[in-house]
C-alpha cells in the first residue's frame, strides 16, 4: 500500500513537471522571429534578435542595418516600380563598406522590417527615430547616399510625392534634439 502511493505520488510529480515544460515552452518558442526561414537566416548572420515585447525596429543594434530598412521603405514608397535587389546591394555595399553577403543580408532583411512597422510611410519614421538613437548623426551622409542611389534608380530618376514627405520627415526627425 505504502509503495504504491509513493509510485502514485511520483508519477503525479513526472506529471505536472512535463505539463510545466511543455507550456514553458510556447512562451520560449515565442521569443523567435515569426518569419521565413531566408529571413531568419539572415537576421542570424546579422546578429539581429528580434526581443519579445519588444518592436521589431527597436530591436535593431547596428546603423547599417536601420539604413538598409530605411532604403527598402523608401525603395517602396515609389509604386510605379519595383527596386531590382542588386541596386540596393550593390549601394549598401559600396555606402556602408560591407562585404558582398553583408549586403545581400541586410537587404533580405530589410524588407521584414519594413512590413513589421507597418508599412513604408510609418516603418520609415520609426526607423528615422532609431538611427537617430544609434548614430546621433555620423551615418546620416552615409543614408543620404544610399536613399540618392535608390532614387536615381526608380521613377525617372526622381523622388516621388510619398518619398518627397519621407525626406521632409527626415529633415524634422534629425533636426530635433
């Protein structure tokens, strides 16, 4: 009698320690980034954590990174066409100084930023806000080349009215103190 509950005391304890790992760890698993495997993968090589409670464009610990989201939002703010990949690796790579794969990175990444903040006209802004909080201005020249090469590359060569308000923004944003 003495043994058998001590057996069912035993199991009930294995019991309730499983069922307490077992939803320990939904909350574990909560902490990784919701995204494509790609992306993942880059945000790895990066060393970019998406951290729970946490928004995405606050997560962001390098300058070069903000700036490459920043292109991306900017690339997509001018609808009428697409912003081949290479263009803004190829500036990221030369703007920045990173290697090849640096760049191919951060512009697979840039893309899943862009769309965690919202969209282009408000991940913009906030991205604005963090480069500010990074850099305190040095990376800015660096910004206003790779976002001149973006813009040189889209329609006609010239800012749409959505990336003309993104660069009043800018200007605002930094500005201030």
């Amino acid at each position: 009698m003495g043994t058998t509950l001590l057996l069912l005391l035993g199991a009930v304890l294995i019991a309730a320690y499983v069922f307490r790992r077992l939803q320990r760890g939904a909350y574990i698993a909560a902490g990784t980034m919701a995204a494509p495997a790609p992306i993942r993968a880059a945000a790895k090589r990066l060393g970019f954590r998406a951290q729970p409670n946490v928004h995405s464009t606050d997560s962001i610990h390098t300058p070069e990174l903000c700036v490459a989201a920043m292109a991306a939002a900017y690339a997509h703010m001018d609808k009428t066409e697409k912003l081949p990949d290479e263009v803004l690796i190829t500036s990221l790579r030369k703007r920045l100084q990173v290697t090849q794969a640096e760049a191919t990175d951060m512009a697979t990444l840039a893309p899943w930023l862009v769309e965690q903040g919202g969209g282009d006209t408000p991940a913009f802004q906030r991205l604005t806000k963090r480069l500010k909080q990074l850099d305190h201005g040095p990376d800015f020249d660096k910004l206003m080349r790779v976002l001149g090469d973006v813009t040189a590359a889209g329609t006609k060569g010239m800012p749409s009215a959505a990336q003309a308000d993104a660069m009043g923004a800018l200007a605002r944003i930094f500005r201030t103190a």
